[in-house]
C-alpha cells in the first residue's frame, strides 16, 4: 500500500470518528501520537501498550450556567453536574470504540475520573496530556488543560486504538498575563511559580469532609471560561 493511500486512510477513519462523536454530544475531538509518552500510561501487561499507537481526546464543555454557580468553593450542583458529565463521556468513549472495534480494530477506553493512586491524583492514563498532544489546548498554571475556546471547563475521556488515524498537532499557547487561577484558589495552590499538589488535595479533602463532594473543586476551572484576550500565543514562524 502507497503511502498515499495510508495517508488517505488515516485521514477518512479520523473525519469518521469525529463526525460520530460530535454528533453524540462531544464538544472537542482530538488524536494523539501516544508513542512518545508510553511510560506515563499504566495497563495491567505492559507490552500490551505497544498495540495502541493512537489515543482519541474527547472534550465535553461544562454548563456554564452551572460553572457560574461557584464562587469560591464547590456546590452540590455543580458535583453532581461533575459526576454527570464524567459517566456521559464514558458512555461516549465506549460507543467511539464499539464503532472502531466494528471495523476490526481494537480500542481501551480510560475512564474519565479513575483514580488510582490517591497520593498523586494519577489514572491509567493522563487525559491531560492526551489531550495536549491532540491540539486540545495547553496546560495552564493551575495545570489544567486549557482549551482556546473553553478554557478550563471541560472535562476529558481518552480512547487507545490501533485504527490508523491521522494525528494532531499540540498548541502553542500559555496564560500570558492571565492569573485568575493564582488569585481566585481557595488553597493558595496556584502561583507564578507553578502548581502546588499537596495544597490543592488538601483543600479537596478538605470540602469533601465539610461540604460531602468527593475530591473536587471547581474553582480554577470557574475562572477560566476561554477566549481569553490575555492568553499568549507562541507560535513559531
């Protein structure tokens, strides 16, 4: 096979599976390369990794009614919203991969909120920077990923599949001048310097003992709703 016609491949199974998903309720569709970043993904075989070269990011944007609902710490209507939002996009990624596994491929969906180490708030596989190397936006200060048009209030599932896949690009972005985050965190989490882990869990066990919300807050990602004059563009000529 010429690589043409892989070319044209790749690109008619990525149009297919993003005109699926956007129709189902996605917001943001991307594919990564994962290759790169194989260590930072954690499956039961390790050479199992090898067969998945591909990661779908879908992205689906929070209510920004119920986001404006929160002033400085979580709600009971926005957990629950949260919790909505992740079962949603689960049943997304499972109905993206039944359609890959149909035409022969095979595909591991990623829960979109599983944790598996508490400690470090890590999962099977970090949509995060799935999400990045799809060209779904930048990482921020408040080590969110944040998306150009949605800022920081989207919630994430990731696919990995064998089905050959045309790949996306990461954007050059940052906060710029924007600190909203720094000065908006309830747990003094987020500075100029960077992101403050342990502060941050902190507070959120903090609220899921005074206020029975899990392990979530809401507020960074309430401060930044995207399209953000302040964000810099870093795009090399």
């Amino acid at each position: 096979m010429s690589d043409t016609n892989i070319t044209d491949i790749k690109e008619k199974n990525y149009e297919e599976l993003r005109e699926f998903a956007l129709d189902r309720g996605a917001s943001l569709f991307g594919v990564a390369d994962i290759t790169p970043f194989y260590d930072k993904i954690q499956l039961y075989k390790e050479d199992i990794k090898k067969d998945f070269p591909y990661a779908i990011s879908l992205g689906y944007h929070l209510s920004n009614a119920v986001m404006d609902t929160i002033i400085d710490r979580p709600n009971k209507l926005y957990y629950r919203h949260y919790k909505m939002a992740n079962s949603y996009m689960d049943l997304l990624a499972m109905q993206v991969g039944e359609r890959i596994q149909r035409r022969g491929y095979r595909y591991i969906p990623i829960p979109s909120s599983q944790v598996l180490d508490w400690d470090g708030l890590s999962a099977h596989a970090s949509h995060r920077a799935i999400a990045v190397q799809a060209g779904l936006g930048f990482r921020g200060r408040s080590s969110l990923l944040i998306n150009p048009q949605y800022g920081a209030r989207v919630r994430y599932v990731s696919i990995l599949t064998n089905i050959p896949l045309k790949t996306d690009k990461p954007v050059s972005m940052s906060c710029g001048d924007c600190d909203f985050c720094v000065r908006f965190c309830p747990a003094g989490a987020i500075s100029e310097e960077g992101y403050n882990l342990d502060k941050c869990h902190e507070m959120l066990k903090h609220f899921g003992k005074t206020l029975h919300v899990s392990l979530i807050c809401g507020v960074c990602q309430k401060v930044c709703p995207g399209k953000n004059p302040k964000w810099k563009r870093e795009d090399k000529e």
